[in-house]
C-alpha cells in the first residue's frame, strides 16, 4: 500500500524529516535566524512527534492462518517498556479480533512493514497510533470486501465479530479471516482508510492487559541478543583502547593463534580481534596478541568538568522573551548545579549473531534501531543494504545506548573473516568503559521574584553532545546547538522575561542518548531553582507553580497533574516528624508529569520513603503499561540521583563493573503511587517523560526537611 503523503506539520520528528530533505541544500555555516532557532528549539525540547510513515501496506502487517490465528508484526523492538502489548491492542482493536486470536511478532528488515524510525524518543505509541489503526481498519475492510466476493453479497451485507465476517439477515453464512485469505494472491488496497471506530466503541484501548511477552520471559523462552545461538557458530573478542582516545597504531597476531580454540585471527587496519570456539577462548586469545597503541592525552575528571563549565565552548539561546537581561540586575537569587557522567547500565550488554554469505549476511542484535544495523553492516562487509536482514531479538534495556550498531558490525566483520557464524557479546567491563555516556552537565541560574510571581528567569547550561553527534553534521551547525543536550532546560511557566542559554563543548568520552536525552539534568536545576524562588518569596511551592502555569492547553494539564499529586501526598497537610516532601513537574514527549518526594535522613544518608506521581499521557492505551514506564521511570531517576556517578581518572572510565558503579536495590526503593489521568483522543510518550522530575522533586524534599539545597548529583549531605 502507497503511504498517502501528508503535509509537514512543525513537529520534532517532523522538522528533522524536513531537514534531512532539504539539508543537502544547506551550505555549512548557514545557520537559522535567531527568532526561526528559537521556535524550532521549543519544538524539539517538547518531544511532540506525529504519525509515522511506514513503509508496506496492511498485509505486511499481518498474517492470517487458515486456523483464523492473526500474526501481527511489530515495528518497534520490545525492550521491556511493554510496547508489544500496546500496539497489539491498538492493532487488534481496529482489525475486530478476539484477544487470543492474536500473536505478537517481531518484524525484521525483510519481514513486516519497514519503520525507519527505529524505537526511541517516546515514540513509539504516538507516531504509530494513527498509522497502525488505519492499517489495521483497512486490513479488515479488504477482508470483508473478499469475503464479500466470495459469498456473492454486498461489503454493507456483513457484520465482523472476532474474526468472523457473517451475512446480518443470516449469521449462519459465515467465513473466518482464515478462511477468506485462502487462494488470494493479490490484495486491493483502498486508496482511502476507512472510518475508525469512536472511542466508545473502543474493547482493547483504555484496559489494562496483560502483557503479551510476559509468559515468555517468565518461561525463560525469550530471545536476547546475548541469548542468539547457531549451529557451527564461533564467539569473538575485539581489541579495545586502554585509554580514552586511544588509537590503534599497530598489531600482530604474536601467539594468539596458538591457543586452544582460537580458529581466526583479525587484524585489518584499527581493527583487531579473534575468533575462537567459545567465548573465554577468544579473550585469551585477544590477550596474546601483540597490540601498540598510541594513546594520546591522558584525561582526568577535573579536565572534563572545566569544559562542562558554562561559558566554555559554543553558546546559542534557545528561549527568549521578554528583557530578562535587563531585569536579572540587583537584588537576585543565583544558583549552580551540576549533573556527573552516567552510564546506561542495563542488564544485557552489547549482544550480536551475525551469519555472512558471499551474497547475503544475517543479523540477530540487541538493537533499537534495525535500520541503521542494516546500514551499518553492509558498509563494512561490502554488501548492499537489501543484502542484509537484521532480526532484533529481545533487549535487556536500552535507554538510548542500544541506538549503536558497533557490535552488530564488529560480528558481521569476524564472522566474513572466518567463513562460520560469530557471536560477539561484551563483557561488563567493556559495556561500561567502551560505550557512549550521558554527558555532565553544568547550570547557572538566576531568577527575581515580584509580587509572588517570577519577574525574570534565566538559565546557562553547559552540556556535552547528546544528539548532534549521531544526525548529519549540517544539522548542528545549522541548529547552532544539540537539541538533545537542552531536553527540558527551557524554563515551562508563564514568566514576563526568560532567556534559555545552551553551551556545548567537544569531549574525549564519546556521549549520546541516555533515557531521556538532557531531561532529568536539566529539569533537576529548573525545578529545584523554581522551588528556591518559591521559598524564597515565602510561598508554597505548590501553589507558586500554580499562580504561573504555562500559557495555551498545557496550563489546564500542568494544573491537573499538580493537584493530583498533592491529592495523592496529602501536600497541604504538614509532613510526619522527620520527613520531608518535595515538588517537581515537567513536560515532555507531550506528556505531563508532576512528582512529590517523600525524605528521611539516616545519619548522613538520604532516604526516599515514599514517591507519588500523577502522569497526563493523553488517550492512555494500557494504564497498567503506563504505570510500569512510569514506576521505572522513578526507580531510574532514584539510583541516577542517589547513587550514580562515573568519574575519569589517568585516562580511563574509573568504573568497570556495577562493584564501582553500583545502582539503586530492592531494599531503597519507595513506596511508589501513580495516578493515570488519561486526557483526550491520541496517546503521548510514556518511556522517558517521568524521569525527567524525580532528582528535582528528592532535592526540594531534602530542603524541606533539612534547610540545605543540594545542588549537585547524586544528592550527598556531606
């Protein structure tokens, strides 16, 4: 089926589709306007996304099996947030099928529709609901079509209950889905998608439904790409840089092809590895080559803290209104924050099988992103893109890291050189130390009160790269920043003057996605200083943020998930002896999200007895789902502002393992509440949105108890 083609509306998914149309245009150096910057800058700090388009018409969704058994084949890879589940009841809701008619699928880079968008940003739900409804809807509308043919009756004749298309005067002449795809070999696709059902006709969207790869996992059935097995198949190790920056200068096989096991020896240019018949073979052997490095400048954590340092690098405003340098003079209230490197720290580590033929290669990876896999790999092994199938299997976590394709390629390339299927799984410690990190952040912020309300605000933040290093270089220059480092640092309320200032620096760690993008560090300096201008003025922090709410439909929202969460606290009681409670809100992938933190201190520990949160999706597709994104959301939040830091130190991640970068357990974990306040006809992101409040809202909960602000990450008393 053609995708109709649909006007480019300004969205964040929208304008980099419109870019990257028109970016070879683009002369380097050409940048936006300031007030054309400025408005696209608050599209892409917003998240928003729109219908996706997807390339295969309603049957590369689905097959039918004469048992009258539907296989959907889903688009974004299942990573633990429970998107399978949500799509099936979208996909299942539109096709008129019984629940336990349907099985969930994977789809391939050669099976099922082809989605370059890959699985990220919040998305997923969002840019598929219409897409995926209307193919769905028009699936079952050329099922009926057919049926109709077959039974010698008009379409408008039939009436489709689970599966089944029957005539209405006479239910007893009947055909099932199964039955009426036998012996077509070419489908009519309608140029137009048929009505959608109203939502109070709706069975599977709106109801919280078990989640379809739950027996799987369960049963240990599941398939990750460390799980990914073939007959004959070999394992690799790759030669990793001792230091940060370091470069391969030279490297010889020495006695590596003498230890047992090892079949293949790699040394092409800056790559070396081997590949041996199991896995600790192949280390043993990597460690008997002969590798020379030149390693360049050896970096430390203070070398990395002074370019993160607000007024080094490039700067560009974001978000001006108003003249907040003219007010921001006198008598104002300043603070600093700062935000540490984090690391991903998911279960399973980087994970590839790949097979290679002469003319063909296939690849079963731990990937959000098929596609680029795809890419990827028929550039280093010399084959065209359609050459290459890519099967994504399950990911133990992503958050953004699992966006790379480096181990997909790194297996492709040993298993060409030895002619047999290899495995290539990292260890925990190359996981840790050889990927890409959420960058430090640094923040300056000033802000005068007048009358209860905000007069002027404004905010410096310094990040490393997040996005620009992964999108075409043109897109950066011509953006004059990285979208991705300023995710939330605009300022949300209504406020006379505001100025949003965005500096970047170049470092020797490579950074990248992380859950949320610059949401958690950015929203922890804006809400924490929000509620520092609040007790600054002497008002309640709840009711500071009321008195300024955004301007246009996200005020009533922000309203709304503020007053629940105090509802659900008990805000506007006084806190429990030696407990205090903190507030934090924020929007992003169009969804609302207002948290309350409830604290204790133990000698010097912070401790986070109780969290409630109040989260806005939208048109909620599964509560339960959006409970489960929301609760994660918070435990992450919680370890990444309690626990977590990576530090450099002579050249090198410090960390190697969870023993020096240990997260958050079972026994620190709060008592979590959510309320679910499913607001109108389109659902919004649900995976990242609710992390972005959690440090802010423990801070301002650790002020109140204690009088300190706190005002660098993880949160320490002393």
């Amino acid at each position: 089926m053609t995708t109709p083609k649909r006007r480019w509306r300004m969205s964040r998914r929208g304008f980099l589709i419109g870019v990257g149309v028109s970016g070879a245009g683009l002369v380097l150096g050409v940048t936006l306007a300031p007030k054309a910057r400025l408005q696209i800058a608050a599209v892409l700090d917003s998240g928003a996304s729109q219908p996706a388009s997807v390339a295969g018409g309603p049957d590369a969704w689905f097959e039918i099996t004469p048992d009258n058994q539907v296989t959907f084949y889903a688009t974004k890879v299942e990573m633990g947030q429970g998107i399978h589940t949500a799509l099936a009841q979208i996909a299942a809701e539109e096709l008129e099928i019984s629940w336990d008619q349907l099985t969930v699928k994977q789809a391939t880079t050669n099976i099922g529709p082809q989605d370059a968008n890959g699985t990220s940003g919040s998305m997923s739900v969002s840019s598929l609901y219409k897409p995926l409804r209307e193919a769905s809807a028009t699936m079952r509308e050329m099922l009926r079509a057919e049926a109709a043919r077959k039974l010698g009756v008009n379409p408008t004749d039939l009436q489709i209950i689970d599966g089944v298309v029957a005539l209405k005067s006479d239910p007893t002449k009947q055909l099932t889905y199964g039955q009426i795809v036998q012996g077509v070999a070419k489908w009519d696709v309608p140029k137009e998608a048929p009505a959608l059902k109203s939502p109070d006709q709706f069975r599977y969207i709106g109801k919280p439904i078990p989640r379809v790869d739950f027996l799987a996992k369960l049963t240990g059935q599941a398939i990750y790409g460390y799980d990914a097995r073939l007959p004959n198949m070999l394992y690799g190790a790759i030669a990793r840089p001792p230091t940060i920056g370091a470069t391969l200068k030279s490297a010889n096989a020495g006695d590596a092809q003498a230890q047992p096991g090892v079949v293949t020896v790699v040394n092409d240019g800056n790559f070396a590895g081997v590949v041996a018949e199991t896995r600790l073979q192949a280390y043993a052997g990597l460690a008997a080559m002969q590798l020379e490095w030149n390693e360049g400048q050896v970096w430390q954590q203070a070398d990395i803290e002074a370019r993160i340092t607000v007024g080094q690098g490039s700067g560009v405003t974001i978000q001006e209104q108003g003249d907040a340098d003219g007010q921001l003079r006198g008598a104002i209230l300043t603070a600093e924050f700062r935000t540490p490197i984090a690391v991903h720290a998911h279960l399973e580590a980087q994970a590839a099988l790949a097979e290679v033929q002469a003319d063909s290669a296939r690849v079963w990876v731990s990937t959000q992103f098929p596609s680029f896999v795809r890419t990827d790999v028929a550039n280093a092994i010399g084959l065209k893109p359609e050459q290459v199938e890519v099967i994504p299997t399950f990911l133990g976590g992503g958050f953004g890291r699992k966006f790379g394709v480096d181990v997909a390629v790194e297996a492709a390339r040993l298993a060409k050189a030895s002619g047999r299927p290899v495995h290539v799984g990292w260890s925990r410690t190359e996981d840790m130390r050889h990927g890409y990190f959420r960058p430090p952040t640094h923040h300056i912020l000033k802000g005068i009160v007048e009358g209860g309300r905000i007069k002027a605000i404004e905010h410096q933040l310094s990040s490393g790269h997040i996005s620009s290093d992964f999108l075409p270089r043109y897109l950066s220059v011509f953006m004059g920043g990285d979208f991705g480092a300023w995710r939330g640092a605009m300022v949300p309320y209504t406020i006379p003057n505001i100025k949003t200032v965005a500096w970047s620096n170049e470092l020797p760690i490579p950074t990248g996605w992380w859950r949320g993008l610059g949401l958690l560090p950015n929203n922890f300096a804006v809400e924490s200083f929000i509620d520092e201008l609040a007790h600054s003025a002497n008002i309640d922090p709840l009711q500071f943020r009321l008195a300024q709410l955004p301007d246009g439909e996200r005020g009533p929202r922000y309203k709304a998930v503020l007053e629940k969460v105090a509802e659900l606290s008990n805000w506007n009681s006084p806190a429990a002896a030696g407990r205090g409670r903190g507030l934090a809100v924020c929007t992003d992938a169009g969804t609302m999200v207002a948290h309350v933190a409830e604290v204790a201190v133990e000698g010097n520990a912070i401790r986070v007895l109780n969290f409630w949160s109040a989260v806005d999706p939208g048109l909620a597709i599964n509560p339960d789902g959006i409970k489960a994104q929301t609760e994660g959301s918070i435990v992450m939040g919680l370890s990444s502002t309690l626990i977590e830091e990576l530090t450099v130190k002579d050249g090198q991640i410090s960390a190697s393992n969870f023993d020096g970068y240990p997260l958050i357990t079972m026994k620190d974990i709060p008592q979590i509440e959510v309320a679910v306040l499913s607001n109108g006809d389109v659902p919004h992101g649900m995976g990242e949105p609710a992390i972005g409040p959690v440090a802010a809202a423990v801070a301002n909960a650790v002020f109140a108890l204690t009088g300190k602000r706190l005002r660098q990450l993880p949160l320490k008393l002393v």
